[in-house]
C-alpha cells in the first residue's frame, strides 16, 4: 500500500500543476517513452511467459491481447477530444480515467514482492501517472471552470489507484479459493493486457517522432535484455 499512496501523490501532484498551468502544456514525450516501453516490456517479457507457464502459449497470447482489446475500446469509447473539452466529454474522460487508475492500483499490489517486476512496475506506472494528472487537471479546469470543482474530480478518479490496491488481496485471495489456478491466469492476463494497453497508448500520440520512437523500442528492449538476463 505504501507504494499505492505515492504513485497516488504523484497523479495528484500532477492534476495539481495542470490546473495551475490553465493552458495546454505538454509533458516531455520522451517521459511517456520510457514509461510505455518498461509497462509494454513487462507485459511481453514477463507477464506473457509467467501465463504460458501455467496454461500454455495460446491462453498467454490470447487471454492478454483479448484483455488489451478490451481496453481499447472502450478507450475509443471514451475518446478524447483534441479540441475545447466541454460537459459531455468530461465524463467519460472521467470513467475511462478511474478504470485506468483501478487497475493500476491492482496491478501494483499483485505484482508487489515478484521480483524485478515488483521493482519496475512502480517506476514505470509513475511515469505514466505523471502525464496523465497532468492532463486530467487541465481538461478539467477547461471543462468544470471552477478550481475545486476541477480539482475535485480529477483527483477523485485518481484515488481510483487506491481501491485496487486496497481490494486487490481479499479479492485476490477469494478468487483463488473459487477458481483455483485459472484464476490466476485470468488475472495475470487482465495486468498484462493493461500494460500493454498503457504502453502503446502513450506511445501512440508520438509514433511519428523517431526520437521518441526510438526512446520506446531502447527501453522495450532493455526490458528484454533484463528478462533474459534474470530468467537464465
């Protein structure tokens, strides 16, 4: 939980200078890089094999694409809009953001104590929290009007963080008892195919710019490099 309430105080820090800043500012690309290369490595290097071990390939490449696709629609669900944020985008802005933060608050408290995962996890999903509060408190400031209001909602949906990590155990532990192994499978394929959603979603604004681009696949890659190294 430790972990939970600072990656929490890192989104709000950055809701909070996005509603300061009230104009659109852009957070570094090559931040988002690193963080969406390092939750996309662990999804491919480290999830994906941990679920081939248990059920076999074709569930650990299924289980997380179908989870990842999932995800991705009903972010195009929930699409964000490039122009003037108004009342009928900040909603679903809203929802979409509390899924994100309850997951990655579950993702968190899972993947705690398992290794380099349980190390790498928190610095990358910090990188992604940054940009993210930083955008929910300006699109809210734009859209509510007024600062506690905006600041309210914002980080309303980011203490989302904090219930998955809080329930992550109880349920964990219940789902254990209910569906044996599978359960496992299931949950695994719901992380990886978050951090796989994550890192190709804060890829994609920049996949044109090669320096980005090319900060993403290094890092992808150093990933690599790491789970081979660990798992030899």
């Amino acid at each position: 939980m430790p972990l939970a309430y600072l990656l929490t105080l890192v989104a709000l820090a950055g809701v909070a200078i996005g509603l300061v800043l009230g104009e659109k500012r852009k957070v570094s690309a090559h931040v988002g890089a690193v963080g969406g290369g390092v939750l996309l490595g662990l999804a491919l290097f480290w999830v994906v094999p941990e679920i081939a071990q248990d059920a076999g390939w074709v569930p650990a490449l299924v289980c997380p694409g179908a989870a990842c696709g999932v995800l991705v629609l009903m972010d195009r669900h929930f699409q964000h809009h490039d122009g003037e944020p108004g009342e009928q985008v900040i909603w679903p802005l809203l929802i979409a953001t509390a899924i994100h933060s309850f997951l990655d608050g579950w993702s968190l408290r899972a993947l705690a104590g398992q290794g380099v995962p349980g190390l790498v996890v928190p610095f990358a999903l910090g990188l992604h929290k940054v940009p993210e509060g930083f955008a929910m408190g300006w699109v809210t400031r734009r859209s509510i009007g007024s600062v506690p209001s905006a600041f309210a909602a914002a980080a309303g949906v980011e203490l989302f963080t904090l219930v998955g990590a809080f329930i992550e155990p109880a349920v964990n532990s219940s789902g254990v008892q209910r569906f044996g192994a599978w359960w496992t499978v299931l949950v695994l394929a719901v992380i990886g195919g978050s951090f796989a959603f994550l890192g190709l979603h804060t890829i994609a604004p920049a996949r044109k710019r090669t320096d980005v681009l090319a900060v993403f696949l290094l890092t992808l890659l150093a990933i690599g490099g790491v789970a081979a190294t660990v798992k030899r």
